[in-house]
C-alpha cells in the first residue's frame, strides 16, 4: 500500500472529564472512554463491545429505564445516541444541538431525558432541560423539543441527582443546594456559609438521593457528608453531619435499598456508611487511588469505583474486592520514560505510585505492576511521595534497576535498586538496595548491552547531578554460607571538570562509553576507565546522545538545548554532519540503524528519521499532535512487516510509540484504519453471554479454530456447488420417483465434483459451442443439420449442466439471436 | 487490591570485619584459662589418645595437663637444664624430650623415671620426635646434626650432618615410616628417609626456619621462619606453592586442625592466624598479650592452647553447643493435632491449595496502620527497641516524617517523654545512618518545646548535652576534613607522575590515528 503514516491513538489516558460508569443488570459495566463507550462484562473484566459513533467526547450514559438492554449516551457533539450495547447496534440517534453535558434518563418519563447543556449566551452557565425523545421513525432524529426545569446547575453530572421515584430534582451548586418538586412546581433553595467556625470549607462536590426515603446526601470539599431531610419546607429543613474524609468528597452514592451510602475521596477508601449514622461505617481502604465515581449495579449485588488513573473497580456488595479493569494506568507523573522490557516485549513506564507497570501492547492490558517502593503509599495531598525516576533492564531481561527519589527540603533521599529475575517464581527479585549512590538526581542510567557475554561484564553507569557518573559491577561472594551469591557495588568513579553528568549510553558493542557533562560528551573507554575524547558543540549544553548502530556504530549522535543535532565521527574525532533542529527526544532503534528524533517548535511535535551516515533524513512527519511529546520507544515487532514504501523502511523491524504530555499513548500504522479496527474487533470478539473462564477462553480457542477449519471445508464444498448448481440443485430437488436411475446420475454427479481444470474445460467447450455455432450460421442451409446440431448442442449442455453457467450472458444472447434468426430464416422458407 | 505494606526497617551493612562461618566457629571458644609456668614455654603436644591429656615444655620441666585442669597432673623433672620438644608417640604411651645438655629421654606416660636416655649429640637438642613405626627417634640438635634413634636399644642408626646451622624444628611423616623432615636455621628444610644416606629433597626457606609441618596426605609442607609461611608441594619436587606474609614479625609455629582444613600459625607479633588450607586466605585471627612461641589444637579442635615467652599459658575451650537443645524444648503439638491431615498422601489428579501465611504486625506497624502516629513513636521508645534496636526506633521517625505526621507525634509529651527522646538523639545523632533524619528531629523538638524551655531542669539539661555533642561531632568532622585534606595533597603529589605518563601515551596513540589517516 502506498499510504501515508498515520498517528494512531492507542490508549492511555484522556484526562478530559465525563467519565461514567453504570451497570446493567445483566453484569456489563458501561463506562465512557472518550468518543466510545466502553462495555465491560463485570464477571469477566473482558471488553465486551466498543460502541463508536460520537463525534465527541461522550459524557455521560444511562440505561433506557424501559428496555434494560439498551443505553443512552450523550456526547459533547450534541447528540443523544441509543444504543443496543449487547450486541452493539446504534439504533438511534437524537440531535440536540447543544453541548451536552450529562444525562439522566428516569423511570417515571416515558418519553425525555434530563440533559445538562450550557446556557445560551452565557459563558460558565448550565441549565438542566428535559428533551423530548419523539417516536418518530428513522435512524436520525431531530429532538428540538426541550424544557428547562433548573437554570444555574454545576456542569458536572456528579452534583445533580434524581430522588425517589423521580418526584424531585436536587443539584447543588457552590454553597447551595436546590431542589426542584416536579409535581407541586416548587423550588427549595438552601444555603451554606462558606466557612464553618472550625475553619471547614463547606463547598458542595456531589449529591446523591435516597431510592426510597425523601433524604439526600451531599458531599463537601472537607470531607463532611450531610443528609438532609425534611427539605419540603424552606425553614424547617434539618441535616446531620458525618465525617470521615479528611479531603473532598469525590462521589457519593446509595445502594439500590437505600440502606447504606457510599463514599469515596482521595484517600482512595471506599466507605460505606450504614443507615445513615455516623457511627457504624465499614471500609474497602487500599484501592490504589483516589476514587472518582463510584456506581451501584441495579440489581444491587455489585458496586463500581472509577479510579483517577483510568481503572476500574468491581466490588461486591460485602465490600469484597472483586476484579479490576485496568490498561494503561495513569500515573502521577511519569518520569521514567517508555522503556521497553526484552523479556516480554511489554511497555514499562509508571503506573501506580511507586510500581512499575509492565503494559502489554498487543492486548491493552497491563501484565503486572511491579512494587519498586514497597511502602504504604499515603494519600494525601501535599506530601512528598516517592517517585520512581529511572528504570533500565539489562539486554536480556535478566536484571532490572530502577532508581527512585524522594525530595523533601533541603534533603533528597535517593535509591537504586537492582532486580534479578526469578526464573522459578517469573518475577523480578530484588538483589541489592543501594541508598544514596550520588549526592544529587540521577540524570540518566544505562546498562552496558552486550547480548553474548556473561554476568561478570554486566556494567551499570549512573550519572548524577553531583557532577559524577558511577560505575557499578557484579561482584561474586565465594562464600558459601552467604545468602545471596551475587551483590552490585561501586567499580569506578569519574567526572569532568566538575560538571555536572546529563546524560550516559553505551555503545552498541560495550566498548565505548559517551557521559555528557553539560556542554561537553566525553567518550570513555570501558575496560580501563580512560578517556578517550571530548566532543562539543557550543554553545548549548547536550540534551540527549546516542551511539549509531551496526553500520553506522562509528557515529555518536547528540542534540544541545540550542537546537543543533550533531553527528560525530568517533574515528576522527570530528564532527561529521549537523542540523539546525530542536530536538526534545532522540530514540535509536536496536533493531537498525535508524534513529528517530522528535522536534518540538512553535506548539508542534515533529518526527525526523534519519542514519547517522547521512544528514538527510529518510522520513518527516510533521504535526505528529498538538501536545508535547514526553517519551518515545521503538518497540521490536515479532514478525517484520512487509512496508512498500522505501520511505517507511524503518518501520520494518520495530515500532515507534510515544507518549504525550496528557499520558496518550500513540504509535504510528501504515495500514489504514480499518484494518487495525478488524483486527482489533476479532480479537475482542468473545461470546459475552458465556461468563469468560481461562477454560472457556481456551474451549472457545480450539471450537474456534475447529469451526475455521470446518468453513474452510465448507468453502471449498459450497463453492462447487454453487458453480455447478443445475445440475446438482435438479438432482437434490427433484422428487425421487421422477429421477431416472441413480446408474445414469452417478457419472452426471461425480463429474460435477471434479475440481481441477474446470474453468479451463469450460472454457474451451464455450469455445467450442461458439466455433459450433459459428458453423451453423454457416451451414445454416440446411435445416435437418442445424436441428441435429441443435441436439447435439442440447445434448451437451444436459451432459455438463455447468457449461451453460460459464457461458457469459453476451454468448447466450447470441446464441439464442442465432437460433432466432434460424427459426425466422426457416418458417421464412 | 494490596494489603497493608509493613515498614521496612533499611538494612545498614556491618562495618569492620565481616562475619563468616569461620568467625563464628572460632569466636565460639570460651574465656582463656591461664596457667603461669616457669620459664617460655617451647612445646605444647597433645596425647592422640583420649582424655587427650597435653605436655607443656617449658623451662626444665614437662608437665602433662588434663583436658580440664588447672594444675599439672604430672611433671618430669629429671632434667639438669632446660627440657625441650616433649612429644608424644602416636599410642600416647610414650614421650620423648630433648634437652639442653645434649642428651634425648624417654618416659613412659604412667612412670617417672626415664625409660631410655639417648645420649650422642654434642649441644642443646631442640627438636625430637618419634617416625611412623613407633620404634625410632629423631632429633635436630645444635651441634647442626640430625639423628635416628633405635628405641629398643637406645643407639644411634644414623647421623645427618647437612645443615650448616641449628636444627630447631622437624616432623616425621605419618605415612611413611622412613620419613621425617628437619628444618634449620640455615634458611633450609631438608627431607630424609631413613633409608637413604643423605636427604633425599632440600627445601630453600629463606629464612631461619621456625617450624615445620606436614599435612596428613604427606603430599604438603609447610615451613615457617621470618615473617612467611610457606606451602610447599613436596610431590613436585618441593615446588612452592603458596607464600603467606600475614604476620609482622617471625612466626614461630605451626599446627592443623583436626579437619585439615585450617591452618593455624603462631607468631611473636602475638597473633594467631587462622588459613584456609584451601584458598590460603587468613579466615580469623586471635590476639594474645605476649609473643608465641609454641601452639597446639587438641582433637575435635575442642582446646586451643597456645604458650608464651612470659611462661603462660593460654588455655581456651570449646563453649558446648547448646542451641539444638533449646529448640528442642519448644513444647509440640500432640500427637494427634500434630499427625492430623499430614498423613495424608496426596494424588496424582489432586489440585494444592496452599494457605496464604498470615502476616503478623508489628506493634508500631498495627499502630501506624490506623495513622496512630503519637503511639506509634511510643511504642518504637520502649527500652528493649530503643537500646537493642535503635535503627527499628529511627525507621519510624523516618516514616512518620514521611507521612508528614513526625512533628505531631513529637508534640504533647511531658517532661520525662522529652528527656527520653532527647537522650536518644544526643546518642544516636552522631551515627552517620542516623544522622539525617535526627537533626530534622532535634530541630523539630526544639521548635516544638521553645516556648517551654527553663521549666524543667531535666529538660534544659538534656538540651545542653545535645548541644555538647553536636560540638564535638562537628570539631571530629572539621579535623577529619583536615587529615582528608592533608591525604589528598599526597595522593596529588603521587599520581602526577602517572598523570604526564598518560597523557604521552594519549598524545601518541592519537598521533597514531593521524598517521593511519594519513596513510588511508
């Protein structure tokens, strides 16, 4: 194919708001995901449909309360979409033509939703209106006709709520809270002071009804939940506090009884209060991070929790942890960059605070998350937290390090950790803890890759803000008795001219190691810790540098903050080639020579490959995305692809993602998107009334592959018979008592399932009957002839019924324009 | 969804010497029994047989000690001058001394008197010793002659009189009844068979050679003399081996252990070494109060005895093991709770389901598990963690400054809790592992009780000793910076030199490349 390269999104994290999530009844969890909405089976965490058709970011969901098998979504495109979401059929669309901003559908409207959209000619303004669904037939539908019920409600779906039986309406806004009674037209409003005496902040963050009872629950900036009651009257309204969050009350919501409240915060807790007393609260405490939404199943038995770092928990109703739905977890900050594990192929960046996660990219699904920290992660705002800054494996997978920081001032507390990985137990073990290896940050950290050489030449380099990059090394106890055999320690320290150390790699074959201090890169040698030569290019201190490979192994290449790409020659000691470009990453790829630079300028990231042996780059791509790219890693394929363009060679061997300042996780295809869509649809088609067991998966696999095999049998069957219908179709469908011997059908039949050369042969004899009928036209004279030949023709054509198939039309019309003329030509006579 | 992470406590590695099984093994020796005799005493011989009663050499006396005594259980005394090299046969019947007068005596165990007196050499006879076969002696003496004695008829077989100096040390091979070696202080160890007429191998010491021992095979030698021990392999031809230079003045004996596979050496330079026999690595070393001169382990290595030139004698024994015992103790589960379900042998088809192990907290985990802070601290200040385990104590502190609750936990105590915790930092503040978090600590404190400071003399004192001990860390610090200082102008002065080497080297192997260039 000759098209283009194209950008396509992969996964990670839109941060932009309207998150939901609801479960059905018949356990698929519905949960919003940019412009798709997502349906998980909650028994089995599996993707179950992906429902695509929005032309926005969707914003909220709700089940069609009169048929549970279908949903409605709304969406910043001003549409309202109603799906069938098992088997992921959009059955109707309804335009509003507003920015539609959450969406409510109840039990007592038969035949309009609740939708929150902005006011019209006023910034920072929401009402809530009921559309009229009208039940007019067609796809798209114009839904035009809407009714305002609350005019200044908060944009986010979280501070409206819908109370018992859909009486009344309560939406809380800033200090106040208003409730809207359908039936009697009344509003209530109530108001806060914005400080209480203790010095709380009593914001509203989010409401939630009581199913049953006429209570509603609000959740405050300080951690205080308030029940509220008696609220008919303006005065006579009363509420009771409870207090357990120590910071903003996130979401807040009943179970489906109404006999317990959930709650959940940034402390990552999920409460749950019991009959509504302060007192008698029980707790799910550890749920990785802070809690956005929390949703009830209707049937009550499962309750939802969406996390701040894109996952999703099911808990069972006794406050069981249950499952979680996780792909790229969103993490804090992520810092130690795309870094790809050898072992299984799989992304490793940040994910929880203080784990690795390891991603897998052919599944969107995180394989595991290793613990690096292995503290109790408190959650609180406001504190130092220990970040995992540094992660690098060495070549084969075999070892892990991985430094982390904690800055509190004036002190740094710094670690680097090596891991083995544990053949027996398929995990990375912690083998030696180093507190404080440098005095400063960590700048950089590299393994020496050398794929055929043992342990004992493994060499770890860190270089540091402390104007030192350290050496460590292997060493072997001998003793026996010890506990482990294998520890890493210091080897060599080195530094230039006291600078400070910004960056460090090796080169492909281990011999040469590049440390740049700030302006300078100095080339080690690494077996005698000489130095061999300096390069630079003032002025602009080094941002990033890398060896070439293979061909080009006697090139270091390296980009200054100045905005200069310089390529040297290590052999002359010279500078080769350089450009004036902004380089913000450069990425090798270890498969080939190439090497992918990203560019930053004037608000857009641009791709630039090129070899290091010559200064014109093989391929641009401008405007990858608006955002900044962080990171970027050329992962290896497991087959090489076949790419037609010289253009995108570099893409043969190994795949270029990279990673956005919004935590959007990108890759490059040459294939349309259709393509991937196909693949990607096969893969997650899996039959979701059938709970998805390991067992299930694999009987599915192997039914699936038994039943391929059985098409492709039927295939080749199916196709003859449709080739050779008449004849085979006449002795199925005829009555048996008409059919003449089955002596005489045998030949017939066994001839029709002949394969090989068929179209051949029924070429020639079209041939042939052409050449005939030729024939005839001319010795068209004589009429006893023609009408043998006719017989003959019809004999022929009883005999290979397949043949009259094969003749195209514009024969037969012929053909037959020949009998014609010949009949004519004889009654003529 | 994770459970409860407990606090690690940092593992600090342990300075000074590490601690390996050889450590442990020889560390488990009771404190020494001393037992003053009356002159330096030159040998010390253990009886192969049990009770393994010893012979201490010293001055004109021999004295048997059993295994436990503090007193002699038997003396001979019938020398006119000093007595030497008192040694057992290997039936431990018999015992053999040289003299100073010249004369070798034999003594039976159970007698006084000597049963045969060997008479021939003309000076002092340091060492003696009886060969293989139980029926003969040999002896080194002054008058540079090594001899071979007949026992039953208490005659001379035969007289060596190669070494050109006094013969002060010898051992006889256990293997070969024929076999005994002499080492001199003409720097030489020589081997003789009895069979032959000269030595039948010489060894080059290089110096005046102490002492010499061979290992049990036959097929290894050692000698000591100056400050080397030497590992010769006498089945190549006395090829050495090995040199050891681990003492810093003359070693002066030598002795196996039981297994083989420890060499020990004894010097005047009062240490006692202990090698590997198979790497030669010094494992362990002992310390004593004088020079030593004679060194004996006794079988099992259950008593390390070891005699001085000041005439003690430095006795240690073996601690019994008693840790096998103690576990032991530990009360069972009946028998019939105990054998319940491990009887069963499962099956092939059958499916483990193996039991998560519960994880017991903690005291301070469990409290700082429900963000008690103040009584997690409390709980870490209790004696037996703050005396014993100080690093456990400072962890907390550490993790409570990282949960941002260390200054709460710190405030609201009273006078003694004060001066509790003060006495703990003016302690551990100066130990560089501690160091970080107990000055954000002591600042804390005292930001924290400024307000109440001079309403408790404990108080105000604690606070002064604090500052003391600041003071002096902070003076040890700046004279440590100064001697750092003082080291890295030698070093400077050092590797100049080395520096201008280099960069010749640099300019040529760059001039080099050039002319390549050039030449492509």
């Amino acid at each position: 194919t000759g098209g283009g390269l194209r950008v396509v999104f992969l996964g990670g994290c839109p941060r932009r708001g309207g998150h939901g999530c609801r479960l059905s009844r018949r356990r698929f969890l519905l949960c919003t995901a940019g412009d798709f909405v997502k349906v998980y089976s909650a028994a089995t965490e599996e993707l179950v449909r992906l429902l695509r058709g929005h032309g926005g970011l969707v914003t909220g969901v709700g089940l069609n309360p009169h048929n549970r098998l279908q949903l409605y979504s709304c969406s910043l495109d001003g549409s309202i979409k109603l799906w069938d979401f098992t088997d992921g059929i959009l059955i109707k669309t309804f335009t509003v033509g507003y920015k539609l901003l959450a969406l409510y559908a109840l039990d007592s409207c038969e035949d309009s939703v609740f939708v929150i959209i902005p006011k019209r000619g006023e910034r920072d303004t929401f009402q809530l209106v009921s559309v009229k669904l009208t039940k007019t037939a067609g796809q798209d539908v114009e839904a035009k006709e809407f009714s305002v019920v609350l005019e200044g409600v908060d944009a986010s779906p979280k501070c409206t709520a819908f109370g018992r039986e859909g009486e009344y309406v309560a939406s809380v806004k800033n200090f106040h809270l208003q409730v809207y009674f359908f039936k009697r037209k009344q509003l209530n409003r109530f108001s806060l002071r914005a400080t209480n005496a203790k010095g709380g902040n009593n914001l509203f963050t989010c409401v939630a009804c009581h199913p049953k009872e006429d209570c509603i629950a609000t959740g405050h900036a300080d951690g205080k939940i308030r029940l509220w009651r008696n609220f008919y009257h303006n005065k006579e309204y009363v509420f009771s506090t409870m207090h357990w969050h120590h910071d903003r009350v996130m979401d807040l919501s009943f179970s489906i009884e109404g006999t317990s409240l959930l709650s959940g915060g940034v402390e990552a807790v999920l409460v749950q209060w019991h009959s509504g007393s302060d007192c008698k609260k029980d707790f799910l405490p550890r749920l990785g991070s802070a809690i956005e939404y929390i949703s009830v199943s209707s049937d009550g038995t499962l309750y939802c929790t969406l996390h701040t770092d894109n996952r999703i928990t099911i808990i069972n109703s006794n406050l069981r942890f249950s499952k979680s739905i996780q792909g790229l977890i969103r993490a804090r900050d992520v810092k130690t960059g795309l870094v790809v594990d050898p072992r299984t192929k799989a992304l490793v960046l940040n994910g929880e605070a203080g784990h690795l996660q390891f991603y897998c990219l052919q599944s969107d699904k995180q394989l595991y998350s290793l613990d690096i920290v292995q503290q109790e992660y408190i959650q609180q705002a406001g504190l130092n937290q220990t970040d995992l800054v540094k992660v690098a494996f060495s070549a084969q997978g075999k070892w892990l390090a991985t430094v982390e920081e904690r800055e509190e001032e004036p002190d740094l507390e710094l670690h680097l950790k090596l891991w083995f990985f544990d053949e027996e137990t398929q995990s990375f073990k912690l083998n030696t803890q180093i507190s404080m290896p440098h005095d400063d940050h960590i700048t950089a950290m590299c393994f020496r890759d050398m794929d055929e050489l043992e342990d004992d030449s493994l060499i770890l380099v860190t270089a540091g803000k402390d104007c030192l990059f350290k050496v460590w090394v292997i060493l072997e106890d001998t003793d026996p008795e010890a506990q482990q055999s294998l520890s890493w320690s210091c080897d060599f320290v080195g530094s230039y001219h006291n600078y400070q150390a910004t960056n460090c790699c090796f080169s492909e074959d281990g011999s040469l190691l590049a440390v740049s201090f700030e302006e300078t890169v100095t080339v080690w040698d690494s077996s005698t810790w000489d130095l061999k030569c300096t390069f630079c290019h003032p002025p602009g201190k080094i941002r990033d540098i890398c060896f070439g490979r293979l061909t080009c192994s006697k090139y270091l290449i390296g980009a200054t903050d100045h905005g200069f790409l310089c390529c040297w020659n290590l052999l002359s000691c010279a500078l080769e080639w350089s450009a004036h470009l902004n380089v913000v990453i450069l990425q090798p790829d270890p498969l080939s020579e190439h090497i992918a630079a990203v560019s930053w300028l004037s608000k857009e990231s641009s791709l630039f490959v090129f070899k290091p042996n010559e200064p014109r780059p093989i391929c641009i791509q401008r405007n990858l995305c608006q955002e900044k790219i962080q990171f970027a890693a050329f992962v290896p394929r497991d087959v090489p692809e076949t790419v037609g363009s010289e253009k995108y060679v570099w893409l043969r061997r190994s795949q270029l993602y990279f990673l956005t300042d919004a935590q959007e996780l990108m890759t490059f295809s040459t294939k349309s998107s259709e393509e991937r869509l196909t693949v990607s649809s096969k893969q997650l088609a899996v039959e979701e009334s059938l709970p998805v067991t390991p067992f299930s998966l694999l009987l599915g696999k192997h039914r699936h592959q038994q039943s391929q095999g059985d098409i492709d049998l039927t295939k080749v069957v199916r196709n003859h018979h449709e080739q050779d219908s008449p004849a085979v179709k006449e002795l199925l469908h005829t009555p048996a008592h008409v059919l003449p011997s089955a002596s005489f059908l045998c030949p017939i039949f066994i001839n029709s399932l002949l394969i090989s050369k068929e179209k051949k042969s029924a070429e020639e004899v079209a041939d042939e009957v052409e050449m005939e009928s030729e024939e005839a036209e001319e010795d068209s004279d004589e009429e006893e002839d023609v009408t043998e030949m006719e017989q003959e023709n019809t004999k022929s054509m009883d005999l290979l019924g397949e043949i009259t198939c094969k003749l195209s039309k514009a024969e037969e019309k012929e053909l037959r324009k020949v009998r014609k003329t010949d009949y004519s030509w004889i009654s003529a006579f | 969804m994770a459970s409860y992470k407990p606090m690690v406590v940092p593992a600090v590695p342990r300075l000074g010497e590490k601690v390996t099984q050889d450590t442990l093994y020889w560390q488990g020796y009771k404190t020494p029994v001393q037992i003053k005799e009356f002159g330096a005493v030159n040998k010390i011989d253990f009886s192969p047989v049990p009770p393994y009663n010893y012979a201490v050499t010293a001055s004109s006396r021999v004295h048997i000690y059993g295994r436990y005594s503090q007193e002699p259980i038997k003396t001979f005394s019938r020398f006119k001058d000093a007595a030497y090299c008192a040694t057992y046969r290997d039936d431990g019947q018999l015992l053999v001394a040289g003299s100073e007068e010249g004369s070798i005596r034999l003594f039976d165990i159970s007698g006084k008197a000597p049963l045969r007196q060997f008479d021939g050499h003309t000076k002092a006879v340091h060492v003696v010793g009886f060969l293989a076969d139980k029926y003969r002696i040999f002896s080194g003496g002054d008058d540079y002659s090594s001899n071979l004695w007949d026992i039953p008829s208490a005659t001379e077989i035969v007289s060596y009189t190669e070494h050109t100096d006094y013969v002060r040390c010898g051992c006889a091979s256990k293997l070969n009844g024929d076999v005994f070696i002499t080492g001199s202080y003409d720097h030489t160890v020589k081997v003789f068979d009895a069979r032959a007429k000269s030595s039948v191998m010489t060894i080059e010491h290089g110096h005046p050679v102490e002492s010499v021992l061979l290992f049990p095979s036959g097929g290894l030698l050692v000698s000591a003399g100056g400050r080397f021990v030497k590992v010769w392999d006498v089945l190549k031809g006395g090829q050495l081996l090995v040199s050891l230079k681990n003492h810093h003045k003359t070693v002066t004996c030598l002795c196996l252990n039981s297994s083989g596979q420890r060499l020990l050496s004894g010097s005047l330079d009062r240490h006692v070494k202990i090698y590997s026999t198979t790497s030669y690595k010094v494992v362990h070393s002992f310390n004593y109060a004088t020079s030593i001169l004679s060194l004996a382990l006794s079988p099992e290595d259950e008593t390390i005895v070891v005699g001085m030139t000041n005439g003690v004698l430095n006795v240690k024994h073996r601690k019994p093991e008693e840790s096998k015992e103690k576990s032991q103790k530990k009360r069972q589960p009946a028998y019939r709770t105990y054998v319940k379900g491990r009887n069963y042998m499962p099956k092939q088809e059958d499916f483990f389901v193996s039991k998560p192990g519960k994880c017991v907290l903690r005291k301070y985990d469990k409290l700082l598990k429900g963000f008690q802070s103040s009584k997690a601290l409390d709980a870490v200040l209790e004696p037996h963690i703050r005396l014993y385990t100080p690093e456990v104590t400072v962890a907390v502190m550490q993790e409570l400054n990282r949960r941002g609750t260390l200054r709460s936990a710190l405030a609201g105590r009273d006078e003694k809790q004060i001066s509790l915790l003060l006495t703990f930092v003016t302690r551990r503040v100066i130990e560089p592992r501690f160091t970080p978090i107990l000055v954000t600590v002591a600042d804390m404190i005292t930001d924290i009780y400024q307000p109440v400071l001079g309403q408790s003399a404990v108080v105000d004192k604690q606070f002064l000793r604090l500052q003391e001990a600041i003071g002096r860390e902070i003076d040890y610090q700046e004279e440590l910076l100064e001697v750092l200082g003082m080291m890295d102008a030698l070093f400077a002065t050092l590797t100049k030199k080395k520096a201008t080497y280099l960069e010749e080297n640099k300019s040529n192997g760059l001039t080099k490349t050039l002319n390549q260039d050039t030449y492509n």
